[in-house]
C-alpha cells in the first residue's frame, strides 16, 4: 500500500556528500528489523544501500562513513574484501556472488539529501533509534 508511506526524509545537506568521499550513515528498519544505511556521492551522484555485504550479513564499512576502497573507487566489504560498485551495488569482486546491495532510493532536493522509505526500508521511529547518525556522520 504505497499511499500510507512516509513522504521523503530529509538526511543532509547535499554539500556534506563530497564526490568519492565519506558517506552519511542512519538507522533504518528493514522487513521490521533494525539496519543502517549509507549514501554517498560517486561521479556525481547521491547512491544510497543498506550497510550489508552479501557474503556475510556484516557492515561494510571500515571506519564510520568510510565505504571506498584505497583508490575510491569500489566500495569494500571490510570484512572479506568484496568489492561492490557504487553506480549500481553490483558485486564486482570477491566473495559477494553475483548479487547486489541493497539499495535506498534517494534524491537531492533544494540542496539537501533526501531518502524515500519502501515497503520494506522504514525510518525508526523517533523515540527508538539504534544509534544517532549525527554521531557516525560528517557535519
């Protein structure tokens, strides 16, 4: 039932996202289920996953916000090494399979960063949060 969705959540300001740099990361409920979240800017482009490599349903990132591989190109498993494409979320390398990440549908909007919440990806609710995003994100 698509009319009882939250409308677009506002994330952060679009500037925050510099091109191949750290992401911002937020708690999220998928399938019911706590989870967290990243976009980050790549050629340009606001690109948003669930945190979870296929091989092995562990974070991907390698400090907070850090998803990149050394040359910024792929974004990295930090546990196994798989090697994501951050275009599209296909594995390109590694033990991932043939899979994808999961993606966040997200857009830019009067200069902020905004997500948009599915069937099955839902904000937390307010009063429950896993963790503050502000304590794992750029400023």
């Amino acid at each position: 039932m698509q009319g009882s969705l939250p409308a677009a959540v506002p994330l952060c300001p679009s500037a925050a996202l510099a091109d191949g740099g750290r992401a911002w990361v937020w708690d999220v409920l998928e399938f019911g289920q706590p989870a967290s979240a990243f976009v980050l800017r790549f050629d340009g482009q606001a690109r948003a996953y669930i945190n979870r490599c296929l091989h092995v349903p562990v974070e991907l990132d390698w400090q907070p916000g850090e998803f990149l591989d050394a040359d910024r190109r792929f974004i990295i498993c930090s546990v196994h090494g798989a090697t994501y494409e951050p275009a599209d979320g296909r594995c390109v390398g590694g033990p991932c399979g043939r899979g994808r990440l999961t993606p966040v549908r997200v857009a830019e909007v009067s200069g902020q960063v905004c997500w948009y919440p599915s069937r099955d990806i839902r904000p937390v609710p307010a009063a429950s949060p896993r963790a503050s995003a502000a304590d794992e994100s750029p400023p």
